[in-house]
C-alpha cells in the first residue's frame, strides 16, 4: 500500500514538473510572438484595445519632436461652466454685407483637457488589428526623416520661416513619393463631396476640390492607403441639418456618428486602426463638437479644424492639425486681394474693426477703441463716414499692425488675411494653436499676446524696433506662398501644406507594437 501510494505521488510531481514546463515555454513563445507586430494573442489585443485602464505602450515620436516645440498660449485655463454656450460667426464683418449669428447649448461639453497649457506628448494611436504593407512605407519614411540630411539652405523655402527646415523639406519629399489617400465614395450631396469655395469656411472646401481632383495623392485601392478621407463639409452640414433657434447640434452629431458607423460596418479600414488612419477637415467653428457622440472619431481620427483650441479637450495637440481660415470672395480668383503697401508707405501702426464677439473685442475695444488713441484704429465697427474715405482692405493694405483677436472661437480668418494684405498679424486668442506649428515658426513673422497684455498693446508693438519690423514685414511676404490656393495646386502652397500636416501627423502616431 504504502509502495502504490509512493509511486503515485512520484507520478505526480512528475506531472506537475511537465505542466510548468509546458507552460514556460507557451509563455516563452506568446512573448516572442508578440515582439513581432505581426501577431498579439486575440484575447489580450481585445482587453489592451477595450480596457479603459491599459493603453498601448508608447513609442518615441520622430525626433522633431525633441527639436519642435509646440506652443499654445501659457495663460491659464478657464474651467468650463456645466453649460456651455458655443456660437458661430458667419463672414463676421470682414468686408461683407452677411451676417448671421447662431448658437447652441451644450450640457455635455467634455472638459478632460480643459486645463491643457502647452503641448503634451499624446499616446500613440491604437494598435492596428492587422498589418499592412501601407504601415510599413509609413515606418520606413520614418526612419527617414529620422535621418534627414542637414540643409541649411534651398531656394524656394527660407530657413527661418521653420522650425526645422531639414525635417520638412524631408518629410515633404517623402510624402509627395509616398502618400496614398483613399476618398470615401459614400455620403450624398450636398454635404458629401460638394466643396464650398467662398466665404470664411472655404478652406474645408478648397481642400476638398483640389484632392479630390487630385491623381497624385489618391488611390482607388484602399489597401494601398496610408490616409483614408471622410469626404464631408461641416458648413454644408449646418445648411442641411440645423434648425435655426433650436440651439442644439445632435443632428449633425447623430448624422456624422451613422456615417461613421455605416463606414465601419461596410469596410474593414475603420476598424483596423479604430479610425487612426482617417482624418476629415472642418472649418466651421461647430467642427469639434459634433464629433462627440462617436468617441473614436473624436478620439482617434486626425481632424483638421479651423477652430483650434486646446482648451475645450476636443483639438489634440500633436495628433490634430489646425487649418487656416481663409475668407475667399472670388472663388475664381483666389489670390485677387493678396497685396499691400510698401512698408514706407504703412502709416497706421494699428488696425482693427470688427463685431463684438467672444470676450476679447470688448476689452480691446475698452482700451484701445473711440480714437483714443490716433495711431491705434480700433474700432467695434468700421464708421461709414471712415469707410466711405478708406475700406477695410485699405486699412489692412496701410498699416504695420492688424490686430487679430478671437471672436466666439480662438480662430480668425483675420490671420491669413493679414498675410495676405502684407501687414504683420498680432494674434490675441489664448489657447489658440497656429496653423502649421509644427512646422512654421510664427515668431518670425507675427506678434502673439496673451489676453492679459491687451492693457500693454501699443507697448508692445511701440517696443518692436524698426529692425524687427522690417525683418517681421519680410518674413510675412515671404511665407504668404504657404497660405495661398491655386486652381492647380503649386508646391508648397495652402493645399500642400496642409496635406503634409496631416501626413506628418499619421507618421508621428503610427505604431504596431
């Protein structure tokens, strides 16, 4: 008895040394395996992917990003009161006779980056659930870029004007080799491929033109894509689905969350990266908000917005792109009102005249408005009896300085337009990110002041010596080419500049481990 009960005990502890064997060696090969990014165990892909408290393990982003630094204003945020109030300027009063004014009422207004002061290192996107031959050309070019040789000099693009000219100009090249981007065919008119070429929302609609006529970025074969394009315009959006005095936008939040839906359930391209790989480009200042009722696409899709504050946690600094507002009047003719006054020739030092929208214009006005001060013009509203004698456009085209403050939302079309008239912007609109930041460096050619300083505003522009200006003056010529659209795309222009942010943005992002 007591031999069988040895033997037995003996039989089991050998079964117990085989089965940690066993299970150290499949413990062994599931760490190998996943090494690799071609393989993750489903069940442990489904909890990283779905669990709220795991992310994916970062990787570095390019190292521009130890060379860059991304800067929004560093003045405090306001914390979001329960009920927020959001409003939509139409054409302002930038040199038009329209003007509409809407709002909404929003209770659900997310405000988990409502303190966000500077730019922070995002997490990578999701893991991809399969690979693709697309991810791979991605990596590669990364590395490349890595790699950039130093250029300290090129032709066609001032070394000052960037942050970091070899990056760019490297990252450019490899994206006009490389890039692939499939445009969703679904979604009726008119808010589905129907660009809307004038006003101040038309850069949404420039964009949208000009790729979808393009052959040399576009693909008809999804597998080949390294950017998928949700073909939609946020102005048309509010045509056909807002109802005026409603004040709310949960149809067109419901409208953009089935079509998303509809596309995840149609294809296997959403899915594989929970919308990473996708971007759409919205100018309307409502773009942010009605992402909300579909938490991937405002998470994880690159949006490219006009209205570009990291206040509101909707704009992602480093993943999402600011577009510049352009206010186009001549569609046919888009660079009819680009031009301005010699410097010598410049003999307002400050310019502003607008409605008073958002915080900011009334305090500037307080300060600065009711001529008090002769070579400060800033005005609520252009007098006719000022007008009639000199336009808008002229004052622009006259003077050193155009004031550009936030209205309802940190954008302005204000912005290019100064670039446009060859008068240095002054940027005020705290938690703003300027358009191109990543690549642009916007101290070479503006003036930005926080809120705070509206009080010290002619100091500030007196305390710029001539030098300065001069060099400021220069430089907003010079960099006018980047914010420019063209019937036929040039290079390096507005269509260009903004299809590499959202390219570079993708390239900082991807991973596969």
């Amino acid at each position: 008895m007591k031999r069988k009960m040895k033997l037995k005990l003996k039989l089991l502890h050998h079964h117990l040394i085989v089965a940690v064997m066993l299970a150290s060696a499949t413990v062994v090969l599931l760490l190998l395996l996943m090494t690799h990014w071609d393989w993750m165990p489903p069940f442990l892909l489904l909890t990283l992917n779905s669990s709220p408290l795991s992310s994916p393990s970062p990787v570095p982003n390019i190292n521009i990003n130890s060379m860059i630094q991304f800067h929004s204003s560093s003045a405090p945020s306001p914390s979001p009161s329960p009920s927020a109030t959001f409003h939509v300027d139409d054409d302002d009063d930038l040199d038009s006779t329209q003007s509409h004014t809407d709002t909404y009422t929003d209770t659900d207004t997310d405000t988990l980056a409502s303190h966000i002061q500077s730019f922070q290192p995002q997490a990578p996107a999701p893991l991809p659930l399969w690979p693709s031959p697309a991810d791979q050309e991605l990596l590669l070019a990364k590395k490349q870029i890595e790699a950039a040789p130093l250029v300290s000099y090129h032709p066609h693009l001032y070394a000052p004007l960037f942050r970091n000219l070899s990056i760019f100009k490297r990252s450019y090249q490899l994206m006009e080799k490389t890039l692939k981007v499939y445009v969703y065919q679904e979604g009726d008119k008119p808010i589905f491929h129907t660009p809307e070429l004038k006003g101040i929302y038309a850069s949404e609609g420039w964009f949208m033109k000009l790729l979808e006529a393009n052959k040399q970025y576009t693909t008809k074969d999804p597998t080949r894509a390294h950017l998928f394009y949700l073909p939609y315009s946020s102005r048309r959006l509010e045509y056909a689905l807002y109802v005026p005095g409603s004040h709310t936008i949960l149809p067109l939040s419901n409208f953009l969350k089935g079509y998303v839906e509809m596309l995840s359930a149609k294809y296997p391209f959403w899915n594989r990266t929970r919308g990473a790989d996708h971007f759409f480009v919205a100018c309307h200042d409502w773009g942010p908000y009605t992402t909300k009722l579909h938490k991937e696409l405002r998470k994880n899709t690159i949006k490219a917005l006009c209205n570009a504050d990291t206040s509101e946690g909707v704009f992602i600094q480093g993943k999402d792109v600011s577009l510049p507002e352009t206010f186009i009047k001549f569609p046919k003719r888009p660079q009819r009102d680009v031009g301005g006054k010699p410097v010598s020739q410049r003999t307002i030092l400050a310019f502003f005249a607008g409605q008073m929208h958002g915080r900011v214009r009334p305090i500037l006005v307080q300060h600065w408005g009711n001529n008090r001060d002769p070579e400060m013009r800033i005005y609520a509203q252009l007098p006719k009896s000022i007008s009639r004698k000199m336009s808008y456009s002229q004052h622009m085209k006259s003077s050193k300085y155009c004031i550009c403050p936030m209205g309802y939302e940190v954008n302005s079309p204000r912005i290019v337009e100064a670039i446009y008239n060859g008068c240095v912007p002054v940027i005020i609109a705290d938690h703003f990110v300027l358009p191109f930041n990543e690549v642009l460096n916007w101290q070479e050619f503006s003036v930005v002041v926080l809120e705070r300083d509206i009080p010290k505003l002619k100091e500030i522009l007196v305390g710029i010596s001539q030098k300065q200006y001069m060099d400021l003056s220069m430089n907003v010529k010079r960099v006018q080419r980047h914010f420019l659209w063209h019937m036929k795309p040039e290079k390096y222009d507005l269509f260009h500049m903004l299809l590499h942010s959202i390219w570079f943005s993708r390239l900082n992002h991807i991973h596969t481990s």
